[in-house]
C-alpha cells in the first residue's frame, strides 16, 4: 500500500496538515508549542480527554517530521490504545511502512481493522485493501468488497473510485458508473479523470457506450497489472481460446502466428529471462468497428536493460460484460 510521507489521514483524502508541513525553527518552536499550551490551558479544554489527546497527536507528529520514527511509533501507539483513531491509523501505517518498528502487515490490518470498527472511512478503505490484495491475510474478495462498500457508503471517493472498478470486473456496469460518478461528483480528480474517459468520443467519431468502455479499460489494467507481476496466464485470460494472434518480432518482415497457450508460453520466457521487468502503456484509442471495437496503444517494455515497444492492435467483443479479445496483432520494435 503506498503511504504519504505524513501520516495523518483522517478524510477522504490523504493532505499532509499544518502540524505535518516543514516550517521553520522558529514557526516550529512558536507555533506548535503556543497551539499546545492553547489547547492545554483554555478552559474549554481543561480535564477534556479528547483535547489532550489532541495535544498528544500535534506532538506525536512533531516528533514524526523530526525523523524519530522510534519515538513517533510509542506516542501512537499510546494514543491507539486509548481508541484515539488517529493514533490507530498512525500505528498501521507505521507498520505497514517498517518505520520505527518492525514492518509487520498483519499487525497493520489489525489496526486497520480496529479503526474500521469505530466508523472509519480511512481504517475501512484499507481494511479491504488488504483483504483484496493480501496484505497480512489471505486474498478474501468478499470481505474486500464488503469493507469496500462501507467506506463507499461512509463518504470515501478512493473507495467509491475503487468500488466502481471492482464491480466493472464483476459484470455489474450501471452500478459501477453510478459509484465512480458519485466520486468524480465529490471532488475526486482520477474518478473524474476516469469518467472522462469512459465518456470519450473514439477516433470514428461514433459513440462507444460508456460501460463499454470501462470494461476494456479495466481488462487492460488487469492485463498491465499481471505483466508488472510477471504473472503470464494472467496477460493472456481475455484473449478468446480460438483468438487470432500474430506477432512481428524486431527487424523481422513476415508476421509470426501464435495460439494462446505459445503467446502465455513466449510471455513466461520473457519474464523469466529478465532480471527485472517494467510495463508503461499509452492511452487507449478505441473505435466501433463492425459490430466490435478496435483497441490500439503503444507499450515500453523493460526486460532488464533491454528496451522494447511494442505496438498493440486488439479487436474486442463484449459477451454478457465480459471483454473477450478476438484478435490480436503486436508490432516488436527496439525504439
């Protein structure tokens, strides 16, 4: 899970706050401390739980930004212990992170989880996270789905976005725009980003409906995340069993034919003879094509210190919302 350089996260969206920004000696010495002594003394505070403990946060983070992750780890904990959520949270993270204490994913998503339990959007959104992807338990789809749609419902757009691409992967297309909508509506950038695209008129000038289009671009993600994971059955599954595939490898002039058991098998040696193996792909350019729809992008692809790119033509039909590739053509090039 990636983490902000601050860990304070406490809405829907991760924005380091005033105590986590890098002021200066004098800001830190004058501000900070006149906050706290604020909050210490007022006398609406006075004896108030939730005040000190608000006090026991500014410092904890204080003590986080200064690098004393040690020391910033025992304050949260602290502060978890007493049911403090920010405490909580700071405590998973921290663990999550390996910073000052040892990385530990399981204990994470217990704190995660602890959160979760007390209404947290944040605490439930990472709950299923790990659940979805294995973080310190077993991949468990439900239990990631159903954390999913309580920090949907509790006003998380990271969730919302997520939730939506989630239910795309299961057929469910109305429910899913629904979800990213209703985050792109409260302010989310990439679910407005990804709406966007969705509702993209292709290079024909003809309407591709916008579920459509968010089932291709979800199968392509999963195709992108199986390469990135070295994972070769898993560039293959859209692909049709009778699928039409050709290949024109570097400087060669004739196209080479494959069935889709050879191109997972030419996959798997290309991931094992790499060292290390990275995948970046251009946007989607998608047009109507006789009843189909035509995909283009352009890949650079990583094995080791080779370079490649490759230029990608898929033919796409949809069978109850699920893509399945007809046909593929890809063009090998050392750029």
């Amino acid at each position: 899970m990636a983490l902000p350089r601050c860990l304070i996260r406490t809405g829907r969206r991760r924005l380091p706050p005033a105590a986590c920004r890098t002021p200066s000696a004098g800001l830190r010495r004058c501000g900070l401390i006149g906050l706290c002594a604020f909050l210490w003394f007022s006398p609406l505070a006075a004896g108030d739980r939730v005040s000190r403990e608000t006090v026991e946060a500014l410092e904890a983070y204080a003590v986080y930004k200064m690098a004393q992750y040690t020391e910033a780890y025992r304050r949260f904990l602290a502060l978890g212990r007493k049911g403090n959520l920010q405490g909580m949270l700071n405590v998973a993270n921290m663990l999550q992170a390996g910073l000052g204490v040892e990385r530990d994913e399981t204990g994470a998503l217990e704190w995660y989880r602890r959160a979760a339990d007390q209404g947290s959007a944040v605490g439930m959104y990472y709950t299923a996270q790990a659940y979805r992807r294995g973080y310190g338990t077993l991949v468990e789809r439900l239990r990631a789905r159903h954390w999913l749609q309580k920090a949907a419902d509790a006003g998380s757009s990271e969730a919302q976005l997520e939730l939506g691409k989630l239910l795309l992967d299961a057929g469910e297309t109305a429910a899913a725009l629904e979800w990213i909508r209703r985050a792109a509506t409260g302010g989310d950038s990439l679910a407005a980003s990804y709406l966007a695209g969705l509702n993209r008129t292709d290079d024909g000038g003809s309407e591709i409906a916008a579920g459509a289009r968010a089932l291709i671009i979800n199968a392509w993600a999963a195709i992108d995340r199986s390469a990135a994971n070295r994972n070769a059955p898993g560039t293959v599954y859209y692909l049709a069993h009778d699928a039409d595939i050709r290949i024109r490898l570097p400087a060669a002039k004739n196209w080479t034919p494959m069935s889709k058991r050879e191109l997972k098998a030419f996959w798997q040696h290309s991931f094992a003879r790499a060292r290390d193996y990275g995948i970046q792909r251009s946007e989607l350019r998608m047009r109507a094509r006789d009843g189909r729809i035509a995909v283009e992008s352009v890949i650079d692809e990583r094995l080791g210190s080779t370079k490649l790119r490759l230029r990608e033509s898929a033919l796409v039909g949809l069978h109850h919302e699920r893509v399945v590739i007809e046909s593929l053509t890809l063009i090998i090039e050392r750029p």
